[in-house]
C-alpha cells in the first residue's frame, strides 16, 4: 500500500496534497473546518488564516496523525481510488440520503412550527436531485472514462475525446454542492438541534452534518487527486496529440441548480 511515511508538512504544503498523504488527518482539518477540499491548492497557512484556525497546532495534530499513517492516496493505483470513490462515499452518501429524506418527513410532521425546516426541504430536494444525477454521470461515463486512460487501450473507444471537458463539469458542480452544503448548515442552525428537538430532528441534523464531511472528503479526493492525475495521464499518453487544460466556464445549461432563495 502507499505509504504516508517520511511525508514532513509544512506551512507551504497545499492542504489537499496533505489530505491525500495523510488521509486521517481530514478528521483533524473538518474539525477546524479547515477548506481542503474546495480550496484544496492554497497553502496550509493560508487554510488555516481563512478559518481562523491556529496553524502551530494544526500542524502538530497532522504530525500526530502522519506519524501513523500507512495509506498515500496521491500514489494509490487509479483503480483503486475510483473503486474507494464509488463503493465507499457514492454508496454511503445515496444511504444518507434515503436516511435524511425519511427524518426530514418525520421532523416536519413534528416539528411544524418551525418554518426554516420547509425552506431546508425545498434546499435539500434540489441539492439530492442534482447529487444523485452528479454520482451517476460518474459511474457512467467519467470514471469508465479515466479507468480506459490507466488500461492504456484504445483511446477512441472512450466516452469523451478528452477528459478535460468533463472534469471542468465536474468541478462546477463541485462548487455547487458545496453552496447546497453551506446553506443546509445555515436553515439547519450548524446542525445543533434545539433542547427540545425530536429524535427525528436529532437524527436528520446529525445525518446532514455526517453528509456534509463525507461529500467534503469526496470533492477532495475527486479536485485534488483523482482529477489532476487524470489529466495528467491524458496528457502523457497523447504527447504534442493532447488538448490543453482549459478553464474557460462551462455552459449555463449544463449547470446543477443553485440553492433556492431563503422564504421570506
């Protein structure tokens, strides 16, 4: 297995090159709320400044965790990331949302003075529509896509003429989830339930907060690992042949829904 041994961090490292060396060392970034995912090129001294975090012990809780680590996913087979992807976080994040449907249901029904719980269905609904059409376009197409770069077979059987296009759709909707995440956590109060919540109220926010940090490590694992390693095959298999990486925006139209307006 790669190995995390031997990885020194420092305050210039980006903070998703740490998570990918140090895989445990998310628990230490999300409970700091620490940016590694979305924002995963900035420096660890930079992550640390936009979360008002202190660097000097940040550092050390990563070194604690480094010094045990035993898995690398920035040197993991392709295979086996895309596999981890798919059977771990695909799998439990469309578990949770069947889950948080469920207590969402239940909490309105007993909780019905409590209006931000509509405007949180009307957002969760349109974030689990566009989550759930987000997993399938990359069981389908874009992961099949990345596995035919890595076999290194015959590249015009592949889904796309080139990666690229898809991974720049792929990281907007990224940022779009990301929005949905942030403005689950504002309806939901931080996820901390009232004194007097019901049991279905303290499961769903307890469920959201567990579906925020697990799309978090999946956006992390997909922008800073999966994605420039892929392009980066690309570009080695087709020598001069290759397309440059573009970041020009993606077409309106092919957009996942922004979070809809709070009620007023």
């Amino acid at each position: 297995m790669p190995s995390a041994m031997g990885v020194f961090i420092k305050p210039s490292d980006p903070v998703g090159l740490i998570a990918a060396r140090v895989p445990s060392a998310v628990r230490v970034l999300e409970e700091a709320r620490i940016d590694y995912h979305g924002s995963g090129s900035r420096s660890l001294r930079d992550a640390c400044s936009a979360a008002s975090a202190p660097l000097e012990r940040i550092m050390a809780l990563v070194e604690e965790q480094r010094a045990t680590e035993s898995f690398d996913w920035s040197a993991a087979p392709l295979s086996d990331l895309i596999a981890h992807i798919v059977d771990g976080h695909h799998v439990f994040t469309r578990e949770l949302l069947r889950r948080i449907e469920s207590n969402l249901a239940h909490a309105l029904r007993q909780h019905a003075d409590r209006l931000h719980l509509i405007d949180l269905e009307v957002t969760f609904r349109a974030f689990s529509e566009d989550l759930l059409s987000h997993l399938d376009m990359e069981e389908t197409s874009l992961f099949p896509h990345i596995l035919g770069l890595a076999h290194r077979g015959d590249l015009s059987e592949l889904p796309y003429s080139s990666v690229d296009f898809p991974v720049r759709v792929m990281n907007i909707e990224h940022e779009s989830a990301e929005d949905h995440l942030g403005e689950l956590r504002r309806l939901g109060d931080n996820f901390v339930p009232p004194p007097r919540a019901s049991g279905a109220l303290r499961a769903l926010y307890a469920d959201l907060c567990a579906l925020e940090r697990d799309i978090h490590e999946h956006i992390h694992l997909e922008n800073n690992v999966l994605f420039p390693r892929a392009l980066e095959m690309e570009r080695t298999l087709l020598g001069p042949d290759a397309p440059p990486s573009r970041t020009s925006a993606i077409p309106a139209s092919i957009r996942i829904s922004e979070p809809p307006p709070p009620r007023r």
